[in-house]
C-alpha cells in the first residue's frame, strides 16, 4: 500500500483535512517521537497505518492541542 495514499472525505471527517507524518506531527507538536508515540499508544492521539506508514489525522493534532489549552482567570 502506498503510504502517501489519501483519504476519501466521505469515508471519515476526520481525516478529511488530511493527515501528518510521525515527523510532521512531532514538529507541530514541538515533541519529541518517544512522547509522541505514548499519546497513539494511549489512545488520546489516534494514528492510520497505511502499510509500513504511521499517518496522524490533522485535525487530531489540533485537537489534542485545543484540549490542553489553559485559561488563565
């Protein structure tokens, strides 16, 4: 299977914006593969394998970022 393989928007709305390599994501991120490894591993950072490839869904990327906002009051 080849790994720059897109998905169909129809299939999944999540990965309709796209998705990221593992690099990709680390550099977004600014982390380092070891962490970002533990959030797939736990689950709060879902991921595709697309045959030897690890894909992040974007909008995965973006949300785990929403979700650790912090507001200051």
């Amino acid at each position: 299977m080849n790994c720059e393989m897109l998905a169909d928007p129809a299939i999944d709305p999540v990965l309709s914006e796209g998705v990221m390599t593992v690099r990709d994501a680390c550099r977004f991120l600014s982390i380092g593969r070891t962490q970002l490894y533990q959030l797939m591993k736990s689950g709060r950072l879902p991921w595709v394998s697309l045959g030897s490839c690890r894909r992040i869904p974007r909008r995965a990327v973006i949300q785990l970022l929403a979700d650790g906002l912090v507001s200051k009051s």
